[in-house]
C-alpha cells in the first residue's frame, strides 16, 4: 500500500517540475509531467490550469478549465478563459458548418451545427443554416421558426418558411388523394420510408410526393391526380381527326365503301343533287336567235361598206 505522505510528496515534485519545464519552454515536457500529477490526484486545480496552456487541442484545453471551474468555482481567471474558449470553438465550428453546407457537405454541416445548437440553442444563425442541410420538411420548418423567434422579421427565414409551408400543404393534399384511394389514413404512414429505397436513384429521390404515391400505389395514383383531365383533352380532340376514315360523330374506324358508320348508323356520304337550268330548249333557241341576227349585221354592214366606195354595187 502507498503512503499517503509519499504519495503527496511525489505529486509536489511532479508538479513544480512540470510547472518549471513549463517556464523554461519545454511544452513537451511540462505536459509529460503535470498529465502524471493528475493521472495521481485528479483534484490538482494548479496542475489542471497549467496544462491547460500547454495542450494544443482546443477541446482538451477547454476540459481542462472545466476541471478548473469545477474544483474552484471561484477561479474567475479560468471562468473568463473557459467562456472565450468555448466562445471560439463554436465560432469555429459555425464556421466550418456554413462552409460545408455551401458545398454540399450536408452531413457535416449538420453534424456542426447540431453541436452548437447542444450548447447555446439561442444561436439565430445557427439554427438557419440547419435548416438549409436537415432533410426533412418539418425539421427545416423548426430550424426558420426558431429563426424567427431569435430574430422577429428575418427575411430570408421568411422567405424560407413560407416555402416549405406551402411543400407542406402539397404534401398533406396528396397524403388526402391517397387516402382516398386506399381508404385509410395514409397521413399516418411512413411514404419516404415505404416508397424511397435503394431501388430508386439518388437524384430522382426529391420532395415530389405525387411520385412517391404513385410507387407505392401503382400508375393509378397519376391517372387520376397527377393530370388535370382537361389538360389531356386537346390531344385527344385533335387525334380524332387525323384519320380521314374514322367516323365524324363517334370517331370509330369505317371503310372507304362504308356508306354509313357500321358503329353508330352515321351517314358518312353525302348526296348532293345535280341542277339543271330551266327551259333549255328556250334558252337554246334565244342564243341561236342571237347568233343570226349578229351574221345579218355584219353583212349588212359589209354592203354599206362596199356601196360607199362603189354606188354602182
């Protein structure tokens, strides 16, 4: 068994040797030495605050302190360096988080920002760029109404929050269509994890719920929802007629000797009577009458004609 004195004793001299490797620049081996003062006596606050300085990492500096503020609470000096550190690693990590999401890093993003909101949920800017990498329609619009919360009046949070509002409300309509068709509460189910599976690729896989409906309920969902009816009629109307030889009144094919659709008793033919000008045989003898009396002319014309150069014709 370990004498408490000797154990002590070895503490102290482990600790003013690394606080003096700590003063001569030694880093290396002033963490060494103050890592075994409080691998022995976990409650050394002045080990803890010293190796606080010396170690690199943010995160392990920041637990230091914290064993600091933890044993001596009244420590102000380790109180004031902890809130900056934390102050910075946040900031950091808002930092790395925007970066991320602005390059399409969704789950690092998310996983960044998640870790600030764990610490301090008041951050605004925080919880806006969150709701521009969570993935669900929901947790988007938590992340811009506590934007909004945060900062009454925000813009962009709006603009966002408007949106996904209204993907919402397109959601519930087709979650009601398909219910109607399978006549339960399709709300209550689970669509993208029923219909989005690895079957489907990555980039058809987007907030569409008509499409999601309409894998899990077969093409009958966009027969009768997807499509207003009218906007396929044109085609339909203008098809009726490319084929000469369909019939005009209910559009089935017939054949070219077919004098009346074989469908539904239209005539297809049409009879147009042949008329003849009344009185011919006057009208004959009124334009021979013409003729004739245009030859007198002429040749009595052709006699005066010849009686004024010659009086004795």
């Amino acid at each position: 068994m370990v004498d408490p004195a000797n154990r002590q004793a070895e503490v102290a001299e482990l600790l003013q040797a690394g606080i003096t490797a700590a003063k001569a620049g030694q880093r290396v081996a002033a963490r060494a030495l103050l890592r075994q003062v409080v691998e022995i006596d976990p409650r050394q606050v002045v080990a803890w605050m010293w190796l606080s300085g010396l170690v690199d990492d943010p995160g392990e500096r920041i637990a230091c302190l914290e064993h600091v503020v933890t044993l001596d609470p009244e420590n102000t000096r380790a109180e004031d360096a902890l809130e900056k550190l934390q102050q910075q690693r946040m900031e950091n990590w808002l930092q790395q988080g925007i970066a991320a999401a602005e390059v399409g890093q969704d789950a690092r993003a998310q996983e960044l920002l998640t870790r600030i909101i764990e610490t301090d949920d008041g951050n605004a800017l925080a919880w806006f760029w969150l709701g521009k990498v969570v993935s669900s329609v929901e947790e988007k619009i938590i992340c811009f109404e506590n934007v909004l919360t945060l900062v009454p009046g925000h813009i962009e949070a709006q603009a966002e929050l408007d949106q996904l509002q209204s993907i919402a409300a397109q959601e519930q309509r087709y979650a009601s269509l398909a219910s109607e068709i399978l006549e339960e509460d399709f709300a209550g189910r689970d669509i993208a994890a029923e219909t989005v599976s690895d079957e489907i690729p990555e980039e058809e896989r987007d907030n569409d719920y008509a499409s999601e409906a309409s894998i899990l309920l077969g093409e009958e969902f966009v027969k009768r929802y997807t499509l207003p009816e009218w906007e396929a009629a044109p085609t339909a109307i203008t098809d009726v007629f490319a084929d000469e030889y369909l019939c005009p009144y209910c559009a089935e094919p017939t054949q070219p000797k077919d004098r009346r659709c074989p469908s539904c008793g239209g005539q297809l033919w049409i009879r147009e009577k042949k008329r003849f000008a009344k009185n011919n045989s006057f009208n004959f003898i009124l334009i021979l009458l013409g003729e004739v009396v245009s030859i007198v002319l002429n040749i009595a014309l052709i006699i005066f004609w010849l009686r004024t150069l010659d009086p004795q014709i």
